[in-house]
C-alpha cells in the first residue's frame, strides 16, 4: 500500500495499520488482504465480484473490517457482499469507501450489500464514505443496502459521507421481522457541485418491530440533496424518521418523508426541517471569541457529529 | 473600564414605513469601573437588553462611543470585544442540535479543558455535572438549565467585564439563592466588572450601584442606598409577584 490508499485506509475505517478480528481489504478492484477467523468466515463469491462474510451463531463482540480503497483514476466497479449473520450474534462491522481521484476520469465504486440478520443478533454497522484527490474526474458511490433482519435481531447502521464525494446515490432497504429494530443514523455533508440523493424504504412486517431513521446533512455551495424516507407499517409496529438539514450558499435541499401505515396499530412519526444556520448562533459563539467562519465550523462539526 | 459616552440607538418606524426614526436609546452615557458591580434596572421596553447588546457589539450604536479603558471600541466586531474581555450572557440562550455543555464550556474558556474543570462551572450554576456534561445545549433542556448553563459560559471565560440579561428569568427560586452566591463569588474573585440588567430585589441589593433606564434614557444612578429606597416605592423594581415571592 502507498501513502494514499493508508491515508484513504484511515479516512474510512479508521485504521493506521492491519485491524484485529476479521477482515478483507480491497483495493483497486482487488483483494488486496484478507483474514477469517474461528468464528468468522470471508470468502470470494461464487458467481460474481464481491465476497461473503459468514458469523456464526453466538459469536459476541468480535468485529469485521471490510474496506474499500480505489487510487486509480478511471475504475469503475460493481460489487456485491453479502453477510449472514447467525442467531444470538453480537458483531460490529465496519466498511466504507475511499476513492482518491487523480486523474481526468470517472472512478466508481457501487457496493450491493446484503445483511441476512439471525434472531436475536445485534449488528452494528458503520459505512463510511471519502473522496480526495485533484483531478476532473468525478468520485461517484452507488451504495445499496439490504436487510433482513429476524425476529428480536437489532441492527443499528451508521452511515457517513463527510467529503469528496462527487455524486452518490444511496438505496437502503429493510424487511424486519416480529421484534426486529432497525435504527439508522446517516451523517452527510456536500460541497462544490456535488449531488447526493439518499432513499430508504423500510417495512415493518412483524408485530413489535420498529425503526427509527436519521439524516443530520449539510449541503453547501451548489450542492444539491435529496432525501427521501418511506416507512410501511404493516402490522403493529412503531417507525420514525426524521430528516434534519442546514443549507448554506447556493446549495438546494429536498427532504421527502413518507409514511404508509398498513395497519390500525402502525404507530409512525415523521419529521423534516430544512433551514440555515440561524444567526444567534452564531452571535452566541461570536460572544465566546469565536470569528464567524471558526463559529461555522463548530456548528456544522456539532450537528453532523 | 467601560465607559458609554452619550449612546443612542434609533430603529426605522414600521408603522410610518421608516419615514420616522425609534429611539431607543437617547444619550445615554456611564461608567463601569474596575471591580464594580453595577445593576441596571428599569421597566420592560425601555431599552436595557439593548445596552446590553451594544456593549457586546451585537448591535451598533446610531451616535455615541464605547471605550474599553480607553481605546474606542465603538466600531469593533462582537468577536474583538470578546477576545478583549467582555462577555454576555443572553436572556434567552441559544439551542444548538449537537453541540454537548462540554463543547461550549470548552469554546467560553477559550481553551482545552478537562471534565472536571467543566463539571466545575456546572456545579456552580447548581447542576449535576456528571449528568448535563454531555448533554447536547438543544431543545431537550428546559429553559431554567439552559439559563444556568449560559451563566456557566460566563463563568468559564472570566473576563474583565461580565454582561448578564435578566440572569434570573426562568430560575426558580431554590436556585435563586445560588444564583446571588455566584454573583457575589464572582464579584469577590475575579476583579472584573459586573453588570446586570434585573428587575430582582435581592440582585438589586447586592450592587454597588444601580442605575435605572426607563423610555431609553438613565433617568437615575447612584449607590444602592441613593437609588434603591427610591426604586421600591415604585413599580421598577420588580413586578409585584416576584417581590411576594421573595417574601416568602
């Protein structure tokens, strides 16, 4: 690895070196590294790119790291990963994408995730998504996410795109089962020129499930956004989703939340607030010392914390 | 020492679609010494918080100037003022989505500080450190723990001259009590000026001097003892269910 794929390397997952537990990098379209361990199996597909990550049942607090680093301008990649996650699991995963894009074409990368949750396990995901480098050619990202999860399984995902990354256009489906929860916290800032659209569409098919989805996201510049949150209840279940947005310059911003209720005891809530930054606020943090641009920054960093 | 020389403030007529002026201050002129704790009174409406906000640099005088011992400091920016050592505490303290007690206690002491230094300040305002520290200064807090974190920040920047806009709204009264302790403490500790705008008897009584403003002019001031028997045979100093609250 050279000084762009390790920086690239700790932009999305946080690492300085190889992780613990489980894990498989992959870098330039291919896998560059790779580790299973007693519990936790990673293996190539069979039939396309992309690999599978098989955790047994009951494997408690061990972690998988599958990050994604693309350095060569002009690649352009689909891939598919699919995880199955045993009964009375307790695993945190954690992936992401970081494109360095130094030259004039387009690089690309489209991870197709499928999570198979078992009953009763609890998955914490965290995806994370960078972009750096000089070049015209565009960082775009396609993630699809899909989950099933079993009866009483938990899953919370955590998704995050701070920088860099030129066009995204993110999916999100779940299915959750009696008992199941689902809890989504998604973190997204953009700038220049950038586009993202982020498109969740959860049902609630078995009694006591719920959801709770969260987009904190600042677009600046020309930037443009749009989100768009569908909950289906179909049984008695609760679901919220919440789209929260600070818009600043030029940048446009559309929040669609949705929510169908299938059911007389589908409990569900939406909410969506688009505005600037208001201006005590920044009185406020002017009056602690703070200069205007120094102000800014502290609010952003606090709301997409 | 602060010193406003002959400070007015007008606001376009929106009823006469700006073809008249406001004044909201008329030349109004005073002194804040070294180490003196000066309470500014007066009836609602006549233009307190806005003296308040024109010693911060959050709005700007029509005529008149502001000295900080003795530089003029009538054009400079809120964020000068403050790094120059003046600090507001607003009546009605901003939320923030994300932004924990810790970050903002961190960014008032203008520099890395630990837990317990943070809890400190809390503690002080009469709140449970341990419980508020990292809790986000959003619209989850009730307006009396807001209010007291805003007191906190003050505390937290120890500056020469310490603003603070009616510190006692939404604070009930068991904490009233420490709030008058925090002033006194401050006021015996950090050898910078206080000013406060209340209309709370009990603040009254623990200035220095007191000056009252009503209908945008310093109609009087003095020392507590020259204003406040004066005060109290009036309505000015505070609304009649404050005062029989105190009695209590």
């Amino acid at each position: 690895m050279d000084a762009i794929q390790r920086e690239l390397l700790m932009q999305v997952a946080g690492l300085h070196e190889i992780p613990a537990g489980a894990y498989n990098i992959r870098s330039n379209g291919q896998s560059i590294e790779r580790k299973s361990t007693g519990n936790i199996e990673i293996i190539n597909k069979p039939d396309k790119s992309g690999i599978e990550i098989h955790i047994k049942p009951g494997t408690k607090k061990e972690s998988v790291h599958i990050p994604v680093i693309m350095s060569q301008s002009g690649l352009e990649e689909v891939v598919y990963n699919d995880f199955y996650i045993g009964e009375n699991a307790d695993v945190t995963i954690i992936a992401g994408c970081g494109i360095h894009n130094g030259g004039d074409a387009a690089s690309r990368h489209d991870g197709i995730h499928r999570f198979f949750i078992g009953k009763n396990a609890h998955v914490k995901y965290v995806e994370k998504h960078y972009g750096s480098g000089d070049g015209s050619g565009e960082r775009i990202m396609n993630p699809v996410t899909e989950i099933s999860l079993d009866e009483d399984s938990f899953m919370e995902m955590e998704t995050v795109q701070i920088r860099g990354v030129d066009s995204t256009k993110r999916e999100n489906r779940a299915h959750l089962k009696a008992g199941a929860k689902l809890v989504v916290m998604e973190r997204l800032m953009t700038h220049g020129k950038q586009k993202a659209e982020s498109w969740f569409d959860v049902q609630l098919d078995g009694e006591d499930s719920s959801a709770n989805i969260v987009s904190r996201s600042v677009a600046r510049d020309e930037s443009w956004q749009l989100f768009q949150s569908h909950i289906s209840g179909n049984t008695r279940c609760s679901g919220h989703t919440e789209c929260d947005a600070i818009i600043m310059e030029n940048a446009k911003i559309s929040a669609v939340p949705q929510l169908t209720a299938n059911h007389v005891d589908a409990a569900l809530i939406h909410e969506a607030a688009i505005g600037k930054i208001a201006g005590e606020q920044l009185i406020k943090l002017m009056t602690l010392g703070l200069t205007e641009a120094e102000a800014e920054e502290q609010i952003i960093s606090g709301f997409l914390k | 020492m602060l010193e406003l020389k002959n400070i007015s403030f007008q606001v376009p007529d929106e009823k006469t679609r700006n073809t008249k002026e406001i004044g909201i201050l008329k030349d109004v002129s005073l002194t804040l010494e070294d180490n003196q704790f000066v309470v500014i009174t007066g009836p609602n409406g006549g233009g307190k918080s806005t003296l308040a906000k024109i010693i911060a640099g959050i709005e700007k005088p029509t005529s008149g100037q502001i000295l900080f011992d003795g530089q003029d400091i009538t054009d400079m920016s809120i964020t000068d003022r403050a790094k120059l050592g003046i600090s507001y505490a607003f009546q009605q303290p901003v939320r923030f989505k994300g932004v924990t007690v810790f970050d903002l206690l961190r960014l008032a002491a203008g520099k890395e500080i630990s837990v317990a230094g943070a809890c400190e300040y809390l503690s002080k305002v009469g709140l449970c450190a341990k419980d508020y520290i990292r809790r986000e200064v959003n619209g989850s807090l009730s307006g009396g723990e807001i209010k007291r974190i805003e007191i906190a920040t003050i505390l937290a920047r120890k500056t020469r001259v310490s603003v603070f806009d009616e510190p006692e709204a939404g604070i009930d009264l068991w904490s009233f009590q420490n709030l008058i302790q925090v002033f006194e403490e401050m006021h015996e500790q950090l050898h910078g000026s206080i000013l406060i705008i209340s209309h709370q008897e009990r603040i009254l009584n623990i200035a220095d001097r007191i000056i009252l403003i009503a209908d945008g002019k310093l109609v009087k001031k003095g020392t507590k003892e020259e204003v406040l028997p004066e005060l109290l045979g009036t309505a000015n100093a505070a609304p009649s269910c404050d005062k029989a609250a105190n009695r209590k």
